[in-house]
C-alpha cells in the first residue's frame, strides 16, 4: 500500500464510528497496540552521515528492512543510532523514497550498484515512479545484454570442442569458427575466393570485346570467349554446392539450416546454373533462362558469411524495419496525392507528358526525391505552382526517417565495436587475474617450504591474513592427506608416468593435458597424489573460467565411483585412478569421495558434502580424488 | 470549354493554397497576429491553492488533542497534501484504497461532507482534526450527532428514508460483488426498514436527532462499540 494510505488509516478507523448505529452485529474488538505512542527520532549513520528521520517515516513500510525490526541488528548500543556500512549517497534515495513515496533512480549511479543496494534495504525495483522507470528499465536492459553478450561469448566462440564430438559436429563447428582449424580456414579463403571470381566474371562477360574477324559489330566478352566462361562459371558453382551440401550435412538442425537467409541465398546463387544447364535451347523459354542469369548476382551476399559489416548493415534494416515502412508509406500517400493533381493540372495543354495519373508517378518521384531529370515538365501555371510544392515537400518527408535509421545503424555499430573490444579486454585481464592467482598459490609453496625450514628466519613479513590463509590450506592438506605443489613438478611427473585421468565434459577445462582413460592407474600413490595436485595446478591456471567464478567456493558431491568397500582396502600400489564422473569446474575444490574409511569399516563410502574428517588411519584404503585449487 | 475551366479552376486554388500558406508562416514567425482570442493569459492561472491552518494553540484549544499528537498528524497530513487541502477527488481515492473489493467512491462522498464543515469542496487540516478529535475523544453524544450529521444528507435535521437508504446502499457497495452469503439487492432497504423501526419513535417517516440520540443511548451494543476507537491515534 502506498505511504499515504498507511497515513490515513487511523483516519479511515476513526470514521467507522458512521458504522456503529448501523451495525447489524456488535463490533469485533480493536487490536491492541502496544507500541509506543509518541513519534520519536531516529539516528541513522550510514557510513558517517547521519541522517534523522521520524520512525513513523520509516514505518510506512513494513516489509522493507528499515520499516521492519530487522533494523535493530544494525542498532549501535554505544551511539544509539543504527550504523550502516553502505554508500551514502544511495541512502539518500532510500530514505527519499521513506519521506516521498517515490523511488527516484539516480542517473549518474551504476545500475548494478543501485540495484544491490535496493535489496540490501529490501525495497522492490518496481516502486521506482514514472518519472524514473524508464530510463531505469533501458539501463538494465542494456546491462543485462552485455552480460549476455559477454557470457555467450565465452561459451561458444572459443569454447574448445568437446573431445569425443562427432565428424559431423567437428565440421559444423569448422564452418562456423573458421579460425578453429587451419583446414577450415583454408576452405572459407578459397570459397570466398571463388565468391570474387564468379561476381566478376559476371561482370566481365558483358564487357564489349574486339569482334573476331568477319564481324563489324561489337561483342560481349562473354560470347566471344564462350567456353571460357562456361568453365569458370562451372568451377564456381561446383565449389559453392559442395560447400552446400557439407553444411547441410553437417547442419545439427537440417530444416532449421534450410531455412536461414544464408541457404537461401546459396541455393538462389547456384540454382540458375542448374537450371540452364537442363533447359533447351528453346527460343521461348531462353527469355526466362536470361531472367535467371540476372539471379547469379546474389552471390555477392554469400561475402556476408565472410564480412561481419555487411552482417551489421543486414541487421540494421532489418531492425529499421518500421521506420522504413513508415517512409514508404508516407511516400506512396504524397505521390498518389501529388500524381493526381498533377495530372488534372496538365490536362489543358496538348502534347502534355502526363498522359495518365501512373504517367505522372513518374513525375512525381522524381521531383520529390529532388533528382529532376526534366524528362516530363509542367507547363501550365497551376502545374508549375503544384510541381514546387511537391518538390518542397519531398525533401521533408524524405529527412524525416533518415535520422533515425542513420542513429540505429550507428548504435548497432558502435555496440558490435564494442563487444569486439571488451572481448579482447577481457581476455588480458583474464589473463593478469590468472596471474595474480599463481602468485597467491606460490606464497602458499613458499610458505610450507619455509616452514620445513623450520627456522624462524624464514618468517617473511607476512600479513594475519596470509599466515591465517596458509593456515587453513594447511589444514585442508592434512585432511586430506594430499599436498598442494606447483606446476612444474606436476607436468614432470605426469610426463613421466602417464596418469590416467579421464576428464570430464566441463568447458571450462579447456587443455586438459592428453588425459585418457586409464583405468589401472600406473602411477604409485605417492606420485599421483602430487600428480593430482599438478593437474590441479596447471588446471586453475589455464583454466578460463569467467571471473564470477573465482569469488565461488563450492564444494561439490559427485556420483560415488562403482568401488565395492573391499576394493577400498586395495593395496597401495594398484589404486584406481577414477576420476570418471566427476565434474570439475575450476575454481572448485571438489572431493568427490571422502575417504571415509574407518577401522571398523561401519561407515558408509557415501560422500557427506564437506569432505572432513580424516578418520582413516590407514594410509593405504584411499580412493583417489583429485583436489583442484582455487587459490583465493 | 470545360477543360479550360478546369485548369483555371485549379490555378485559382493553387494560388489560393499559396497565400494561405504564406499567412501561416507569417503567423508562426510572429510577424502577424491573426487569432481574435489572446489565450496567452489563460495559461498563468494559479494551479493550486494554498492554505496554511490556523495557529497550534488555537486547535490545541478547539480539540482534545495534545501538542505532540496535533503535530504528528499535521506531519502526515502536509506529506500527503502538500497545499494543506484535500479535495473531494482526492478523498475518495484514499478512502478507496481501504476497500479494495468494493466501490467506496459513494460512502466516501458523504463522509467528505461530513468532514467539510463549511461546505467549500475540500477539507482543510482543521476540519480534519476537529473531525477527528470528535470521533476519537469526543463524548458518546458527540459521536453521535457527528453520526447523525453524516447520514443527514442534506442536513435540514432530518433523516429520511431516501437518505439513509443511500448510505446503506453505499456502505454496502463497499463490500464488493465476493460476500458470504452474497448481498441481495434487497438487503440495503430490509436493513433500513430495520433501523426506522427501531429509531423512529412517533412513526413520522423521519428520525430527528432526538429519537436517534435516544434510542442509540438505549441500545447497550451501540454505547458498547463506542469506545472502540478510542486508541486508534
């Protein structure tokens, strides 16, 4: 309910009292309001500035977090006033809102910031009044689409192919990735090649060439060097239909593929080939067959494949769709009006152009886009006086829409330049956080090698922080009895002893060092571990998982490997490496199966969700899990 | 013959066309005025009209409310209507939000003019708050006249028939169309043949303050309900 209702109802209770001689049946009892009469001050400090309010301003809502007890957390004993630590400047909006009513969105704010803020203070974004909410929404709007753009492009452009993908998936992708593979770059240079030599052989075929002798007259290059053309023509579509038919074949969704603009425009391309090739050489019908050459230009639109500006243009009148009807249409109202007086005005003169209203379309569109070939002119005055206004009126209705297609070709433009340089932003800055982590896991290294040390020289200045962090690291190695090492020792290892591992179908694992299913585990306990560390490693550090996935630690369970309790007691030589069906993502330490072997062997091998307690004293009856880092 | 006219014809209107146009871009740039009317001024008309209320101590003395709770209300008043007034319009949007099933548009009317005293079309803080201060402290009889007053529409005294079926009607319109049982049409007149028969004494067709008073004073769940309200500010 709104603020002002919550005002008025002690108002509305009060006129009741009009009810009273009325009632059929004696009234129900009043609440009972315990809470303090008196409207008192309250003290708010959000980060330093203090700000006063009368608490029946802030009770005005109920469900929000000021309006609500859930404000006496923040309460300060000693201050007496209610301390949050939040931006101030936002606040000041909030309590607005309190005061007014109305949620005011501030336009130099980030509307990721404003909106953190607004769920912090349990306020919904959809009491923003008017005056504001559109600007809010197109903020959000075009924020959310970045998002999206940024994520959709990690995904899927430099996604790396799954490894068992089939033939058929691996081409679909090489089509549309041409810089996934050398091969597929190859084929899009050739086809687009070939687009270029068949566009100018058409051109070139109609140039007049010298006559051969006997002929005075002069001839189109393509009938004098007949078989030439043919031939070169023949390549051509050779090449543009098998590339037709392998995107076909590899299309996953064949219908979905037939029917998108570009297969359109290939089969357009090649068809009149096709067609001639089984026409006869029937007089007739060679009329049409001329009709259908014209059609070989479209494949000048197969450069859209290779040309991402001819994409945007595409897109954008596309996306100026109304604005252009609107043109049209506004067009076409003029013309008819125009036509029509035109023609009624030249009726009088003989040898008159306007022989018809259709006859003075022509006319009129030509005046009005203000070309004026002067092939048809008025000559009676009234004509005159009609022609110039129509001219007149032709340059304004033509400037109006011209705007507002140029402004959304620019934004489209300009968005896609944009999303082309955040692309290549993010990665450097992947690149300098991934840095940054190493340097993290390698104080970590340091810090345990110094500690083997065991002198206390080797305590560098390091902060609380690091030595509480090293600290719990620590305590995750001895729960689970495995070390952190760095990627050197790791790949050394692995090269040595060709771990079997078998990774799983997460993207984020992008270089997954040649792991192959190998189920018998050839590396002793001791060098697996630290292989399993290695991979670990190197895997956080090549990883490209997005940033939001560095804040995260989860702790994930996975399916128990199909292992009896038997075959966890295995002897410490033949462990099985199995990793199978795991999921890893990076950022993850994940312990799919805590060893939870017990002495008595009462416990189940079910996984809890933290993997903790060590209980096994046995060094031996572990289930091998690979920890990957997050290095925080 | 006719040809020729016709070209002639359409020069006159093109020429016609032309002056015309020629006089409004005159017009549009200022350089001559051809409207009769000068609706210039119109516009600069006060939009809202302002009221500031009487003195603190003075409605401190007209009411039986206290300093802090006269200030609390104004508070709350002056942020909901900032020019001091409430009108009829207003009034009856607020009052709806209360009864959202229903239509409280009528009710609301009548409790406006109940509220506006001196009958100018909007309620000033003080109508407001000596209303208030009657329902909320006032004595049982002043409650009562203050009932009273609401249903005598037109305030001659008396209560008719036609008037108080028009507030039963109202008051149940509130309820909206979703009621158990649901509301007969009958139901506003059965229920103010009741009321007549228990307030009008002398069977005159009419109840003057007096039978009203009277008979409310003797009915023991009227004078009971009365002080339900007490606490509500």
């Amino acid at each position: 309910m709104a603020a002002g209702v919550a005002t008025w109802l002690p108002f509305a209770r009060a006129a009741a009292v009009g009810w009273l001689p009325l009632a059929k049946k004696t009234m129900p009892k009043p609440p009972v309001d315990n809470s303090s009469r008196s409207d008192e001050i309250l003290y708010l400090n959000v980060s330093g500035v203090r700000f006063q309010t009368w608490k029946n301003t802030l009770d005005r809502y109920p469900d929000t977090l000021l309006g609500s007890s859930e404000k006496e957390f923040f309460f300060n004993e000693d201050t007496e006033e209610y301390f949050f630590d939040r931006d101030h400047e936002m606040f000041r909006h909030i309590l607005n809102f309190y005061r007014t009513g109305k949620l005011h969105y501030p336009r130099h704010e980030c509307i990721q910031a404003f909106d953190e803020e607004l769920a912090f203070y349990g306020i919904v974004p959809e009491i923003i009044g008017d005056c504001c909410m559109e600007e809010y929404r197109d903020r959000k709007k075009e924020n959310q689409e970045r998002l999206a753009e940024d994520t959709e492009a990690n995904e899927s452009i430099d996604a790396p192919l799954p490894p068992d993908s089939t033939p058929r998936e691996r081409l679909w992708r090489a089509f549309e990735n041409p810089h996934t593979s050398t091969m597929a770059l190859v084929f899009y240079y050739v086809t687009g090649f070939f687009i270029a030599v068949s566009v100018i052989a058409n051109v070139v075929e109609t140039v007049p060439c010298r006559p051969p002798e006997g002929r005075v007259k002069d001839l189109p290059c393509g009938e004098k060097y007949q078989l030439a053309f043919f031939c070169m023509d023949t390549a051509c579509v050779l090449i543009f239909t098998f590339e037709y038919l392998m995107r076909l074949f590899a299309a996953p969704s064949r219908c979905k593929f037939m029917r998108s603009v570009m297969s359109v425009i290939d089969v357009v391309a090649i068809m009149p080939y096709y067609i001639g090739l089984v026409m006869p050489e029937n007089e007739d019908v060679s009329g049409a067959f001329v009709t259908l050459r014209v059609f070989r230009v479209f494949r000048i639109f197969k450069f859209s494949r290779h040309s991402q500006g001819l994409r945007i243009l595409g897109y954008t009148l596309k996306s100026c769709a109304s604005e252009l009807g609107f043109l049209l249409f506004s067009l076409t109202m003029a013309i008819i009006i125009f036509a029509t007086v035109m023609f009624y005005a030249e009726k009088g003169t003989k040898s008159s152009d306007f022989t018809s209203i259709p006859a003075s379309f022509w006319y009129t569109i030509v005046t009005m886009t203000t070309l004026g070939y002067g092939d048809m002119v008025p000559n009676t005055i009234a004509g005159k006086i009609f022609g110039s206004i129509c001219s007149l009126s032709g340059v304004l209705v033509i400037a109006l829409p011209v705007p507002v297609i140029v402004s959304n070709f620019s934004r489209i433009y300009h968005q896609n330049q944009r999303a082309d340089k955040r692309r290549a932003q993010q990665k450097v800055r992947l690149a300098r956080i991934r840095m940054a982590k190493k340097g993290t896991t390698n104080a970590f290294l340091q810090y345990k090698e110094d500690r083997g040390d065991s002198t206390a020289l080797c305590v560098k200045n390091r902060s609380a922080f690091e030595h509480q962090h090293h600290h719990l690291l620590h305590c995750l190695e001895k729960t689970t009895n495995h070390e952190f090492t760095d990627e050197m020792t790791y790949s050394e290892l692995c090269m040595t002893e060709s771990v079997g591992f078998r990774t799983s179908r997460s993207t984020s694992l992008s270089s997954q060092q040649g792991a192959q299913n190998n189920p018998t585990g050839c590396c002793p306990r001791r060098a697996r571990r630290r292989a399993a560390m290695r991979l670990a490693n190197s895997t956080a550090s090549v990883s490209r998982g997005s940033v939001q996935e560095l804040d995260t630690l989860h702790i994930k369970t996975t399916s128990i490997p199909p292992q009896t309790r038997s075959s966890l007691n295995a002897q410490a030589g033949n462990l099985k490496l199995n990793c199978g069906e795991q999921d890893f993502t990076a950022a993850i330490i994940s312990i799919p199966t805590p060893p939870a072997n017990t002495p008595d062997e009462s416990l189940p091998p079910s996984p809890a969700p933290i993997p903790g307690i060590l209980r096994n004293t046995r060094a031996t009856a572990f289930t091998h899990e690979t920890v990957k880092i997050s290095s925080l | 013959m006719s040809v020729r006219w016709e070209t002639e014809g359409l020069q006159t209107v093109g020429i016609v066309c032309l002056v015309i146009m020629f006089l409004k871009l005159m017009h549009l740039l200022g350089l001559i005025d051809i409207t009769e009317t000068d609706s210039s001024d119109s516009d600069l008309e006060l939009s809202t009209v302002r009221h500031q209320p009487e003195g603190l101590d003075q409605l401190q003395a007209q009411t039986k409310f206290t300093r802090k709770e006269l200030q609390s209300l104004y508070r709350g008043f002056k942020n909901e209507c900032p020019s001091g007034l409430v009108d009829e319009e207003t009034f009856k949007s607020i009052y709806s939000q209360f009864f959202p099933q229903g239509d409280a548009t009528t009710y609301a009317h009548f409790l406006f003019n109940a509220f506006d005293m001196d009958r100018n079309g909007s309620i000033r803080f003080e109508d407001f708050v000596i209303g208030l201060s009657v329902l909320l402290r006032g004595s049982v009889t002043e409650k009562l006249n203050w009932a009273f007053n609401l249903y005598d529409i037109n305030k001659d005294g008396y209560i008719t028939k036609e008037e108080m079926l028009a507030i039963m009607k109202s008051i149940y319109d509130m309820m909206g169309r979703y009621t158990y049982p649901c509301v007969r049409d009958e139901a506003p007149s059965e229920h103010v043949d009741k009321f007549f028969q228990k307030m009008d004494r002398n069977r005159d067709g009419v109840v003057t303050i007096e039978e009203f008073i009277e008979t409310c004073q003797k009915d023991e769940n009227i004078m009971n309900s009365m002080q339900l309200f007490e606490n509500v500010i």
